[in-house]
C-alpha cells in the first residue's frame, strides 16, 4: 500500500501547477501552509449497524475557539441513522507520535449548507480558521490544504490550481483548473491568505480517509469545485446542537414535484428571460396547500426578488428549495405566482412548517435471526407510496447477506403490511408480534405481505433449522 501511495502522490506533484501568482512565493505558501495545518483535524466515528461495526474518519476544519470542528456532510450519509453513529473522536496529527485522540460529541448534519459538527467533550485550544467572504474571479490563484489518508499518519499537504469558472446551480461552486484540490472537507484559500471555501461534497468524490481504496482515489482523482464561504457561514454562524433535532422549514413542495421552465415554455407564458418554476403536486395538509397554492402554479418571485438562475432549468428547482431552506420555521415568504398566461403574478403568502422527520430519525428494530431490519414509517414513505398518512407498516431497511430473508428475496424498502395472516400496525407492534411468533414456533416460517413498486408480494421466509 504504502508503494502504491507514493506512486499516488507522485502523480499529484507532477500534475500541480510550477508557478504561483506573477513569480514563485516559497515563504508565504509555507506560512499559508503552517496556517491550514494547525486547524485541520481528523474525524472519527463507528457506524454500529445490524451488520456490524465500520469505522470511517474523514478530514475537519477546526472553526470554533473551543476546539468546534466543521466538515463535509458526506463524512456522515444522511441514510445513516442518527443512532447508529457512536464513539466519536478528533484526531490531531503530529510529526513525532501517533495521532493524540480526543474524545468527541457529534452535534449534527447540517442540510442547509451540506456541512457537519463535532464538538470535543472538553475545550481545545487549537488555532480556529475563520472564513471570509471574498471575490474569486477566474484567473485568481486556488491554494488548499487537507490531509492525507491513515497510512501517511494524516500528515497535511497543499495543492495549488487556477479558479477556471463560477458555475450557477443549486449549490454555487467554483470549478478550478491547471491545478489540484485537496481531498474532501479542506479549506480552500487565496493568494492574500484569506480562507474563501471548503471543498465539499460531490460526485465521484469519497470523504474516507482510511478507507485505502478511497484515499487512494483522493490523490489520483481530486476533487474539481469547492463551495465559497459565504455558502457556508450561515452553519458557523448557527450550527446544530447536540441531541437537538434542526429543524428545517417546509413548502410541502418535494423538488421532485417542481420543474424549471425551459426558454420555450417560459417564452410562451410571458417569462422571457426569467427563471421560473412551475409546481406539481402539493401535499394534502402541507403549507403550500394551506396557503391556497395549486399544481400548475409557476413560481416567478420569492419575497420579491426574482428567483437564481441556474445554467440549465432542470437546477430551478433545488435552487427555489435550497432557498427555502436556509430560511427558519415559522417564517412567512411570499411566492409571486403565475396562474395563466397574461394575467397579473399573484402574491401567495406561505408560512413554513417544519419540515417531516426523515428516515435518518426513525426508530428500528433487528429480526437478528432471520437476518433483515425494519424501521417506522416516516412521511416519506406514505408519499412516495400514495398511501393515507396513517397508513400502517413497517419499512424493510437492511437484509443480511447470505441470511434466510434473503434467500426469500426480502429487498431493503419493502413495506411490510401484513405478518402471517396479521395486519402490521406499527414498528411497536411488529416487534411484539414478530417475537411472539419466533418464540412460539420457532420452525415454522414467517409470512409477510409486502407492498413492493406498487404491487403486492406475498414472502415466504424459512427460519434456519
């Protein structure tokens, strides 16, 4: 492995860029370089699942004068459970011993910015880096600073590139060019020093660094955007709170339901040269519905300012959702609407709701030994489905390999409805019952009715004998 890394960076050297500004600036890239390093840290926590224990460390950016730790929210998979995430440490690599480890606490994912918080149990007093909102124009030079993977003890490296283009979008990035970036949750700064971005989550791009394979990736295929700090400051600024659920304001308009008007259509309503949205289905109860909004409506204006363009319209929609939910519960926005062509946009008042509980939040239960796990159903789950709110069920979440669930072709998002001939109310109660009906025959085998893509299957699981 160790071999194969330095062939790795061996290709990132040769692959950065031989100049820096108008000549060659060796001292300030070594102050700059010093500076990123005394604020990175690594992140490391266990994911304890039904199929066991995996430990994951990705890189952190210490932004707090007490030790607070930001990083990329695809260190922490929101289809991770919240309560399946334990053991939390900081990592502060030295160039004499082995990494010190600081017992920490995990004080959430951050949606809004796409960021994440690691708290250590006891104040730190390591240097903090403060972000600044500061133009990039294309042509500035790019400097970042991370941390390489567990087998080079996590030692700090500085990569240089040139801002090739601000990209428009749901989430605003800049992509750089003739050069490199640093792995996944790096800060990223500019040729005055002033630290202007993170380089956060994108596709393609893994956020483990003890995960060879991954950490080898990092190196031979870096990351190309960073987000600038304005994106993220708003997460400094009011992060989340440990055992505090954040909560997130609500349309009760999924960005599956919304689509961008391409020129065309625009055109024909009367939109030229204005993005616009138009909305599908509005949820029954939901804010939107509330307020009198119907599908079919075209968003043109929320509070009164036109809404972002994106560079292609299919991005309008997460733009508008992106929008609203930087915003707080409770707070009232006005959607200027277009109802038919020609008429006056119409002002729609909405008050935003907090947003359902997502499947990250809800409560499971392991069939250990049929080898598969359920959890509650959340709003989603009856949504997507068109089922009543109240519907009753369990959702499939994970199947043991090589386990006798999944020998009977049980498959992860099935809703369960009925257990041997028994309609399934919630998780609480499939739990009682399911165990009732282990302990009493324990041979024989279990029975489910399951609502798959739209139909009924009927499973048959044989306990092993």
């Amino acid at each position: 492995m160790q071999r194969i890394f330095l062939l790795a960076l061996g290709l990132l050297l040769i692959h950065a860029p031989l100049g820096f500004c108008d000549a060659e600036k060796p001292q300030e890239l070594t102050k700059l370089y010093d500076r990123g390093s005394k604020s990175l840290v690594a992140v490391q926590y266990v994911w304890e699942s039904d199929r066991g224990r995996r430990e994951l460390v990705g890189a952190g950016i210490v932004v707090g004068d007490d030790g607070f730790v930001m990083t990329s929210i695809s260190l922490f998979d929101l289809r991770i459970p919240d309560a399946q995430m334990k053991e939390f440490k900081l990592l502060v690599p030295s160039q004499e011993h082995e990494p010190d480890e600081v017992d920490a606490v995990f004080q959430g994912r951050d949606e809004r910015t796409n960021t994440a918080f690691v708290r250590p149990k006891s104040p730190q007093k390591w240097p903090a880096l403060k972000f600044e909102d500061a133009k990039v124009a294309v042509g500035d030079p790019i400097i970042s600073v991370g941390l390489l993977p567990k087998s080079a003890a996590y030692k700090s490296y500085l990569t240089r590139g040139t801002a090739g283009a601000t990209l428009r979008g749901e989430l605003p990035q800049v992509l750089v060019v003739g050069g490199n970036l640093a792995a996944l949750g790096s800060p990223v700064f500019n040729d005055q020093g002033q630290a202007i971005g993170l380089v956060n989550s994108q596709p393609e791009q893994v956020p483990f660094l003890n995960d060879p394979r991954a950490a080898l990736s990092n190196l031979t295929n870096p990351p190309l955007f960073f987000v600038p700090a304005p994106d993220i400051q708003q997460s400094i600024d009011d992060p989340p709170k440990a055992g505090e659920i954040l909560r997130l304001p609500w349309l009760g308009v999924p960005s599956s339901a919304m689509a961008g008007l391409n020129k065309d259509v625009a055109e024909s309503m009367g939109l030229k040269d204005q993005p616009a949205v138009e909305l599908g289905d509005i949820i029954a109860g939901s804010p939107a519905a509330k307020a009198g909004l119907k599908a079919g409506n075209i968003v043109v204006k929320l509070n009164g300012k036109s809404l972002e363009r994106g560079d292609e319209p299919e991005e309008l929609p997460g733009i508008l959702a992106r929008k609203v939910r930087r915003m707080k519960v409770g707070d009232e926005v006005t959607l200027s609407i277009l109802t038919a062509k020609d008429e006056p946009l119409k002002e729609v008042k909405v008050k935003l709701e907090e947003r359902p509980k997502g499947s990250n939040l809800a409560d499971r239960y392991y069939a250990e030994d049929l080898g598969f796990s359920v959890r509650e159903m959340v709003f989603m789950d009856t949504y997507v489905r068109k089922l009543a709110a109240d519907a009753g069920g369990v959702v499939v979440a994970m199947i043991k390999p090589n386990g006798s669930a999944s020998a009977a072709k049980l498959q992860g998002n099935d809703l369960i409805t009925e257990m041997n001939g028994q309609p399934v109310k919630n998780l609480a109660q499939f739990k009682k019952n399911y165990e009732q009906i282990r302990k009493d025959k324990p041979r024989e085998a279990l029975v489910l009715v399951v609502l798959r893509e739209g139909n009924t299957q009927t499973i048959r699981i044989e306990p092993p004998q």
